[in-house]
C-alpha cells in the first residue's frame, strides 16, 4: 500500500490486492469503493492487481476498512452464524454523523440469486440506496443511515437461512418497529416449505 497527498488536501492511494486477484474481483471492488464508500475517482489495474484511489482523508479511511474486508480468502469466510451477521462488520464513516457502512455473509448454501433478492429486499423496504452484491467470498456490503443499517440488519438475520429452516410459529419474532416512525411496522411472514413460485 502507498499513498501520497495532493495539493488539494485529497490523498492519493494504491491498495494492492493479495486474494482477491481475478478480474471480476477486482472489479466488484472498484465498484463497491465507488457506490459504498463513495469515492469517484478510481481506478483498476488488473495486471498489477492494484486499485488507485484519489479521495478525502475521511473517505480514504472508509476505503481501508472495506480493502480489508474484500481482500480475504475464501477460507478466512465466518461460518457461524453470529460471525457472519455481527456487528464487527460495521463502520461508522467518519466526518459524517449519522452513516454507517455494514457487510454481511449469507448463509453458506446461499445461492448467488439468493444474495440478490435479499439486497432487492433491503433496498425496497430499509431504503437503502447503495448496495452492492460480491461473489468471492459471497457477501453484501451496504451504506445508509445507522437505522437504516439497524433496520437491514434485521431483515438479513430474518432472511437468512429461511429457505433451509422450518418456519418459527411465533410471530412476534417476525416483527420490527421503524424507529423514528408514528407506527410503522416492518413484518417478515415465512411460507410453508412447499409453496411454489406460482403460489407465492
């Protein structure tokens, strides 16, 4: 990793990258910097593995703790469930009061469509507008406003593994009150195992 300060007070950085090596890789990476950390000017260099990025002190400080995250082996993949949904994957953006940066690993026999219609989910009914899906290792990484975050976070934990496990009877487990919110609800209703597309 270098880096260097420009005249503009932005700093300038080369994140060289170890694991997360193959093109598609890389370029979910970029991606992800650009649209959750929200850092326009990148750029990748596949041959070198590296990603320049030209951002704000505060910014950068973002893009480190999301380089961390995205250059890991597969290996290292929490698989227990309270590693793959814990708060230990959160970051407060600094310079900003109210955003927060959160990844989460879905369940491991998560299919990659799967990911897909959880990030529909959390976009449609958290409001949350920077989402983004990586596929090695699998994990959704996202950015929005601490209840925003809290909010998804819930419906992840209730989404999750809710195709391979036998519905919960009790409903009260199913609910979420929206904070800040006269009297919202955000309710999630499992169906039976043998519902088919059609039925849904």
């Amino acid at each position: 990793e270098r880096w260097a300060r420009d005249g503009s007070g932005d700093l300038v950085r080369v994140f060289y990258f170890r694991h997360s090596t193959t093109p598609q890789n890389l370029q979910e990476s970029s991606s992800i910097l650009r649209v959750v950390a929200a850092i326009p000017k990148l750029f990748i260099n596949t041959p070198t593995k590296a990603l320049a990025v030209r951002a704000t002190p505060d910014q950068m400080r973002t893009a480190e703790w999301l380089v961390a995250k995205l250059d890991k082996p597969a290996s290292e993949r929490p698989l227990a469930r309270q590693d793959r949904l814990s708060e230990a994957l959160e970051f407060r953006v600094p310079g900003e009061r109210d955003t927060v940066v959160r990844m989460f690993y879905p369940e491991p026999t998560a299919t990659p469509e799967e990911l897909v219609q959880v990030s529909f989910t959390i976009r449609a009914i958290a409001g949350i507008q920077w989402i983004f899906c990586f596929s090695e290792p699998q994990a959704l990484f996202l950015r929005g406003t601490a209840d925003q975050v809290a909010m998804s976070a819930w419906l992840v934990s209730e989404l999750d593994g809710l195709a391979t496990h036998s519905p919960d009877p009790a409903p009260a487990l199913h609910e979420y009150r929206v904070p800040g919110a006269a009297d919202d609800l955000v309710r999630v209703f499992p169906l039976p195992a043998a519902t088919t597309p059609r039925d849904f």
